[in-house]
C-alpha cells in the first residue's frame, strides 16, 4: 500500500523531523483518486476504503458512501488534503469551522465527523435546510443561522497525513496543526478551530503559539496526565473489544507517549494564566466514557466553569452537558423533533453563540 507522505516547503521544513519525501500535489493526489464510486471497494481497488476519496465528477467518497455536498484539495503550501464542505452559490461563508479530530481510531474520517460538518452546514442553510435541525435553529435562534463553510484534514498516523513516526513530539504535533490552519486562514476569513478528543491539547497549544485562529473548540477533550492516559487507553480498548470502532494501538499508544512527555505537560500547565483569560471554549459529555472526571476537572480549572459567571452572557469557559456521550455533536440525522433540552442542540447552540461573539455575522 503506496504510504503518502508529505513534505512541506522549506520554510516549514525546520519545524517537522524526519519529513523528506515528495511533495504531493493535486495532480499526483488526484490520479490515486477513483474513477467511480464502485470503484471505492478495497478489493477491486486495493484503495482503503477507510480513507475519504475525491470523486472525479464533484465530491467525496467515505467507505462506499458518496458525500455530494463535499469537496477535497491539496493545499499548495504544506500539501495537505482538507475535505470542506461546498458552500451555495453566490454565498460568502461568514466564518469557517475547521474540525480536527481525535487520535486513534484506524478510520481517517469517521462517519460521525462527516455528519457532524454537514449538520453545521444545514444550520447554516436557515429556514431552506433540509433538517429538523436547521430549521430549528433558523426559528429559534435566526442570528445563529449564518453561512459557515466547514474544513477537516488528517492527523499524522491516519488516511492521507504522514506517518506518526516523522513527529518525534507532541510538539511537532502541534506544529503541523499550527501550519495548516495558518494556510486555511491566510485568506481573512474568520476561522476556529474544533478540536477532539487527544487533538484538544495539541490544538491549545498551537493556538497558545499565535496560530492564526478566531478561537478553540475543544470536544471531549483529554488531558496530557498519566491516570487521565490510562483511563483513556482502557476505554479505547473497551470500545475496540465492543467492536464500536477498531483502534490503531501504534497510533493511540505514539500519542500517548508523545502527550505524556514532561516538556509538554509542563507547558500545558504553564498556560493556565493565559487560558483563564482566553476565550476558550470546552465541551464534554456526562456520559462520556472516554473522558474521564479528572481531565474535565483538569480543564474546569483552566477555563472556569461554564458561564464563568451566573446570569452573564459569558461565551466561554467548560460546559458538561450531562447527558451527553464521547460523540457530543450529531449529524443531520432523521428525528421526529428537536429540543432546547437536547444533548446535541445544547452542544451546537453553545458552539455558534461562542463563534457569533467573536465576528460579525
């Protein structure tokens, strides 16, 4: 299996270790590309299925199912492939959403990452969404009904980034996230970060280093704290053994090892004076097994509770929302009603009003 492997330019080159191979440009992605839909299927293909392919006549393929409403580039830069979503047209997003997921699991983009954009983007359709969802939030919350194009991409150890091994710290892990969301925003458009999971303390450190972003989302986020990493790796084993998802233990365990190293963990807990200052924004699951109670305590203290103050129109800060799971969003999925008191809705409306406050819709 042909491994891809990106090189950035060599301005970027010093902040990565180990990345020397060919540059991977649009015409060399493209030409691994499917030439139909069909042609998705690992064994007819030798393609893996689990990765997100670029369809010759206009979006995307995830594991045999084809995603219309979303395209793939290259960024020309660090040669990164980003899925986005594909905006109306005529219409300027107003901000854009880029999602970076968690570590782990051997899927690249998860059916649950895809549906989680696109239920943004029927949000952002307004009263023309084709959801119960959008439509809800356009007659509940109109000024929350903006154009929002939604962006996700790779990180090292899945689908189409480079390898685990060419990013000795965590670190450089974040360096890769700082560069490609600088690439993302260099065209003005008021961009934010969210992240998930092991990527939520990855992302506040490259926001902490003047990434260029409006602000950080962080979902179900863990904690770089050897009982936190503990927890964690025994409820990704739990999840593996209920066959919910099958976990890359090269992956998780390279992260962990990288997330736990004492440089790192000291500069996470060096940033508190900043981050109680920031506009961060966290959100976890009473239900999550995944996260486990002392990392969001880790991050209560950080941030504050969520509104730091009682009765104020504080936007940050960290929400539980009690009966949510690991996955707090959901897709656009077919439901007989939507709910001020829904898991979920919560989740959304506190991700949007977060966005609203930083930029003028």
């Amino acid at each position: 299996m042909f491994r891809q492997v990106f090189s950035f330019c060599a301005g970027l080159l010093a902040s990565y270790s180990g990345t020397n191979a060919p540059q991977l440009t649009p015409e060399t992605y493209l030409a691994l590309s499917p030439t139909s839909l069909t042609a998705v299927s690992k064994s007819s293909t030798g393609k893996d299925p689990s990765r997100v392919w670029a369809l010759p006549n206009g979006g995307v393929a995830y594991n045999g199912t084809a995603y219309r409403d979303f395209s793939m580039r290259v960024l020309p830069v660090t040669g990164v492939p980003v899925f986005t979503s594909n905006g109306r047209e005529g219409k300027r997003p107003a901000a854009r959403l880029v999602f970076v997921p968690g570590f782990g699991s051997s899927l690249s983009h998860t059916g649950s990452l895809l549906g989680t954009m696109r239920a943004f983007r029927e949000i952002a359709l307004g009263s023309s969404a084709s959801s119960l969802l959008g439509k809800w939030v356009a007659e509940n919350h109109s000024e929350l009904s903006f154009e929002i194009e939604t962006v996700a991409f790779d990180l090292p150890g899945a689908g189409w980034a480079p390898p685990l091994d060419d990013f000795s710290s965590a670190f450089d892990l974040s360096r890769f996230i700082y560069h490609v969301v600088n690439e993302l925003s260099s065209d003005g458009l008021p961009t934010f970060i969210v992240a998930r999971s092991g990527s939520c303390p990855l992302a506040a450190v490259a926001l902490s280093q003047g990434m260029r972003a409006n602000g950080l989302v962080m979902t179900s986020a863990t904690y770089p704290d050897p009982v936190v990493m503990a927890e964690n790796r025994a409820a990704i084993q739990e999840a593996a053994e209920r066959q919910e998802y099958s976990a890359n233990w090269e992956v998780v365990n390279g992260v962990i090892g990288r997330l736990l190293d004492p440089r790192f963990v000291r500069e996470i807990n060096a940033l508190k004076p900043r981050f109680s200052k920031a506009a961060l924004l966290a959100i976890s699951g009473g239900r999550d097994g995944q996260t486990s109670l002392r990392a969001r305590a880790h991050w209560t203290r950080l941030l504050g509770a969520y509104p730091r103050r009682s009765g104020s129109q504080s936007t940050s800060g960290h929400l539980v929302i009690p009966e949510a799971d690991h996955f707090v969003f959901s897709g656009p999925k077919d439901r007989a009603r939507v709910s001020a008191d829904d898991p979920d809705v919560k989740a959304f409306v506190a991700t949007l009003r977060y966005i609203a406050a930083r930029f003028s819709p």
